[in-house]
C-alpha cells in the first residue's frame, strides 16, 4: 500500500486547522503532518516536514496569505501549494493562482471533494515537482536592527512604535527583540509583563526548537511578538554575543520582521545584530554631542567595511529647540539621511502609559513619519517619494518573503 501523501496547513485559525485534519486523515490516503501560521515561519515548516502537498488558507487582509504563498513557491520546490477560501472570488482565485496556487478549493466542500481535489491538484503538479531544484535553505524574514551612539536619542521609542506599525501596516509577523542591557525598556513601552525574556531563549537546545523558541516570545495586544531584555538586571552579563546572532536568525525563521533594540554604542551586542541584519537603522538627534558622535561611528563604520547599503541614518525629532537644523544637521554628519521623524512631545505622553505613540497618537506627526517608514519597508504604497528611493530595491527583497 502506498504511503499516503502528507499535508501541512497554513492556518492561524486553531479550529479551522482540527476541522481539516479530522477530514483528510480520515481517508488513509493523506496524512496531516503539521500545521503553521502565516509569513516565514510556514515556509520553515515546510521545508523541515517536507509535504507533498501545502493547503493554505486564503484570508483578509490577503498580502499575509499571498505573500505565503510567493515563499513557499520559491526556489521551485517539491511541494504542491492549494489555497483554501471561505467563498469564490474571482479576483481573489487570480490573484492567488498568481501568486503560485495551484488550484483554490472551497472551504466548505464536502470532506471527499477536498480529497479528490487535492490529489488531483498533486498530480497535476507532477511534471513540475519531479523537475524541482529543491533548495534546502528555508527562506527568512528580515532582521533590522536599530541602534545609537549616544543615549536619549529615541532609539527604543523608535523600534517598539516602528514594529507596532509594521504589524498594523501590513499585517506582517513581526518580533521585537530587547537587547538594550541592562535596563531593556520594550516591555515597559508596551505594558507587558514577561515571565520569560532573552535567556531563556538563549538556554542550551532552545534555539534550535521552533516550537520552543516561539512560546518564550509573548504575543502583544498591538500583535507584536516581544522577546524582552533579562527581567533581573544583574543578569545582562550572561548574555552571549555569540549566540545572539543565531538567536535572531532562527526568529526571522519565524516572522516576516525582526526588529531589535540594541544598546547603546558599539558593543559586542550591538555588534552581533548588525552582523546579521538586512537593515541597520542609526538614530540620532539634530544636538551636537549626538550629531559628533554619530559622525564618529559612521566614520569607523566604514573603517570595518561595513556594508553602506544596510545602512540608512534616521534623524530624528527634527525641528526640536537645539538650534542646529535638519539642512545643518545633515551637513555635519556627512552621509545621507534616509528618514527624518518630528519631534512630539506626544512620544513621551504615550510611553508614560504604556502605549505606542502610533496607536495612542495615530494622527500626530510623530505617527505619521514612523508609519511612512513602516509602509516603505512592507512596501505598501505611498504617495511621496522620500530618500530612500536609491535602495528600495534592496528592500523590495524583504516584502517577497
């Protein structure tokens, strides 16, 4: 008897995932081997279970699912990909079969009907399966890492507002990694009360389970998945650097974005995220002492070689009472400026209890710039075209995953 063929679901919807599962496997000739949420993360699945066939739900807002699909099509693999809607559309059918379907099934057919569907939709696909260069690398999210020279500059405020609004963006999975030691402030920003943080996730054979690794990550009210810095404080020494990369590369197994907070300077911290990020987001302020500085690390920067083109300077609270302008500010620091974010004394208010300034003040200037930042790096449209045009096509890579 041949072996029956096995399914993974891409389902966030736990309900949805056990109604399906009860059905096919109830045939002998297919077996649900595993189940996985949107983004990356489905993606690693299925590269680990190696299906036969990959049924994904096909759901508002459609970027999470369509951009599913475009990755787990990439690299022509052996896998078969069916989307799976509630209703037919036929904008919603062509977009998906664009975007690598091979057939869109309803929800509610009958349990035989989705059974004949699928192991024809897999003979189907034959021809281009037995052809396939399968490529073992499961293909990742982005990591960005945002960091500063001088203290005060906004740097925290920044990362945790900017990994709000690229979950709200765009529906992306996005993590927010602490790793400002030893006083790590993300939490506190979003209201939250970890019982696990970054160590645990550091511990021996975690790192290396998914399964593991995702459940110490709290999911927050704004749909950001926070990692925090170590809850005692005397124990920011045990972090080690070393492994701190591979950390944040099995997350962007995991998630569409990591977005991590790193202490200030260049420390051996900061340095292990920069190594491994696809953007690196320098903040600094229009104020002397924070301008000097960060002319000092852009000049040492490029001493090391480090790659210009992951390199995009923020400056931020612009027009702020320092007496030096934007226009001087640029000027003095020598190197171009990707995004300027308004001074708002909003940012403050909004920390003080807890809340994004994005979400707390979603019409504030402050709002409105860190949002700009979030839909360009998604790649939702906007109606400017800012400084950031001469490598959009580097970032063009990270909305294909």
């Amino acid at each position: 008897m041949a072996e029956p063929l096995k399914i993974l679901i891409v389902d966030p919807q736990p309900e949805s995932v056990a109604g399906l599962r009860r059905a096919l496997n109830s045939f002998g000739t297919l077996e649900v081997v595993g189940d996985a949420g949107f983004g990356p993360v489905a993606s690693t699945w299925a590269h680990t279970l190696e299906p036969a066939i990959v049924i994904v739900s096909v759901e508002e807002p459609l970027t999470r699912s369509l951009s599913t699909i475009q990755a787990l099509m990439r690299g022509n693999p052996s896998w078969t990909v069916v989307g799976l809607v509630n209703q037919f559309d036929r904008e919603v059918f062509r977009r998906t079969v664009l975007a690598g379907a091979r057939d869109v099934l309803l929800r509610n057919s009958s349990a035989s009907d989705l059974h004949d569907s699928l192991i024809q939709a897999h003979n189907a696909d034959t021809l281009r399966v037995t052809t396939a260069a399968h490529d073992p690398t499961a293909p990742t999210g982005s990591i960005v890492a945002v960091f500063g020279v001088k203290g005060g500059v906004g740097k925290t405020t920044l990362a945790t507002n900017l990994a709000v609004a690229l979950a709200q963006e765009s529906s992306a999975s996005v993590a927010l990694v602490d790793l400002d030691v030893p006083f790590g402030d993300v939490a506190l920003m979003l209201d939250m009360h970890p019982e696990q943080d970054i160590l645990d996730a550091l511990a021996d054979g975690v790192v290396d389970d998914l399964e593991r690794l995702q459940k110490l990550l709290v999911r927050s009210q704004h749909g950001v998945h926070v990692l925090s810095a170590p809850l005692a404080p005397d124990d920011a020494g045990a972090l080690d650097s070393r492994k701190v990369g591979q950390l944040l590369k099995r997350l962007a197994a995991l998630h569409q974005f990591v977005l991590v907070d790193t202490p200030v300077g260049l420390t051996e911290l900061t340095a292990a995220a920069l190594d491994v990020s696809e953007l690196a987001l320098l903040v600094t302020t229009p104020e002397i002492a924070a301008l000097r500085r960060t002319h000092a690390c852009l000049r040492l920067l490029q001493g090391l070689e480090f790659s210009t083109s992951k390199l995009q300077l923020v400056l931020n609270r612009i027009e702020s009472k320092t007496r030096v302008s934007s226009s001087e500010a640029i000027e003095a620091l020598g190197h171009p400026v990707a995004w300027r974010v308004a001074n708002d004394y909003a940012a403050m208010q909004s920390s003080a209890i807890g809340s994004p300034v994005v979400l707390q003040q979603p019409k504030s200037r402050l709002s409105k710039d860190i949002r700009l930042i979030a839909r360009q790096l998604t790649g939702v449209p906007v109606a400017s075209r800012a400084s950031w045009l001469p490598w959009r096509r580097r970032t063009a890579l990270m909305t294909a995953v």
